[in-house]
C-alpha cells in the first residue's frame, strides 16, 4: 500500500474489516484443518473401517464423499463472500464520502472530506480481495485432492465388497 501502514489501514476500513478478518482465520482453520484431515493415509484407513462396519456400505460411501466435499465447500462459500463484503465496505464508503460532500457543501467539499470515504472503499475491497482468492485456490487444490480420495476409496473398497 502507498505509504500507509496496515494499522491505517485497518482504520480506514471499518468495522467490515472485522468481518474480513473473521473470514480469514475461518478459511486458515479450514485449510489446516483440510491438509491434515484429507491425509491420504489415515483417510483411507478410517473410511474403510466405517465401509465395513457399515449395514449398507453403499450409502456409507455416499455419505463419505458427501461430508467431504461438504467440508472442501466452506472455503468456496468464504471466496464467495468475502468480496462481497469487501463491495459493500465500497458502498459504504463511498456512502459516507458523498455523504460528506452533502454536508459539507457551504465548505466548498474539499477533497479532505473525501479522503477517508474513499479510503475505507479501496480498502474494504482489496483486503476482501485478499480473503478471497487464496480461499479460493486452495477450494480448487482441496477439491481436486477431495476428489482423487474419494476416487481411491472407491477403488479400494470395491477390492473390498466386490
């Protein structure tokens, strides 16, 4: 950022920014939480136990790959929504910099009452932009990973049952 600190920054973002932040130690916990439970190894043995124990195995499958997948979605619902908080910060912002240009007329509307309107949209929307796109590319690796265990698991399980 041009000269401003993060500290200014967090500022002149507002209360979104709050949100923003939630949404990243969301997304973090997700990731840590996909990288060490989607391990390959553990994954694969637990799933297989529950395949056995199972009375329908079947629909035990299903409702494996369902929860997996399900777990991968959350971080695509966060790379949804946080540039979307990250706009509505811009709105807000620039809500409250037209806002001050409307009560501040008789002054001449400097740019000072400007400033920090438009500060709090570049904001909002580069810290939502931020949120967003690493969740967003670890949703495609965790998908993609999401998808290469279920494809394992159904081809040890039919090893298995068949």
């Amino acid at each position: 950022m041009n000269g401003i600190t993060f500290g200014e920054a967090w500022n002149y973002g507002g209360p979104l920014m709050w949100v923003l932040a939630m949404f990243s130690v969301v997304a973090l916990s997700v990731m840590l939480y996909l990288f060490f439970a989607h391990n390959k190894g553990s994954f694969i043995k637990t799933s297989l136990e529950r395949l056995k124990a199972a009375k329908d195995p079947e629909a035990e499958g299903a409702r494996i790959a369902t929860r997996v997948y399900a777990s991968v979605d959350w971080l695509a619902d966060i790379a949804a929504i946080a540039p979307l908080v990250g706009l509505l910060g811009t709105v807000l912002g620039m809500f409250q910099a037209f806002g001050g240009i409307a009560t501040d007329v008789a002054a001449g509307a400097k740019p000072v009452v400007l400033a920090q309107g438009v500060s709090q949209a570049i904001v909002t929307t580069i810290f939502g932009l931020v949120v967003a796109i690493p969740s967003l590319l670890a949703h495609a690796f965790f998908r993609r990973r999401a998808a290469r265990l279920i494809a394992t698991l159904e081809e040890k399980a039919d090893e298995i049952f068949v």
